[in-house]
C-alpha cells in the first residue's frame, strides 16, 4: 500500500474511532478515497472490542494487524 493512503487511512481511523452514529460516518464520508478502508478498520476493531491496541497511525504503512476468531 502506497504510504501516503496509509497514512492518510490511520487520520481517518484516529479521528473517527472515539465517535459514533452520524458523527463518524460524516468524518468517515469526508474521505471518500479511503473510506471503505476506513470503515473496515473501524469494524474490525468494533466488532473485537479494540483489537488495535496500539494507534493505527504507530503501525508502518504495509503493516498488517492479524486476530484470530
């Protein structure tokens, strides 16, 4: 993944993680270039109760997170 997505990813993620409902999704849509990444991310670590422990923005771009189920 080019770095500069990556980065731009980890933004997104960071400044929509603490909101819900319309909030987060109009933070979300302001992106529209990264958004389906965006919300996969935010899913991910809804669903898992946090699974990113650690910021998005700490992980390299290329970086990948892995859970089990």
């Amino acid at each position: 993944m080019d770095p500069d997505r990556w980065e731009r990813i980890c933004a997104i993620f960071e400044a929509a993680r603490g909101l819900s409902g319309a909030a987060r999704e109009a933070v979300v849509a302001s992106a529209p270039d990264v958004a389906d990444d965006v919300r996969e991310l935010l899913g991910a670590h809804d669903t898992k109760g946090g699974i990113l422990g650690e910021s998005a923005g700490d992980l390299e771009a290329g970086e990948t997170v892995s859970y089990t189920h």
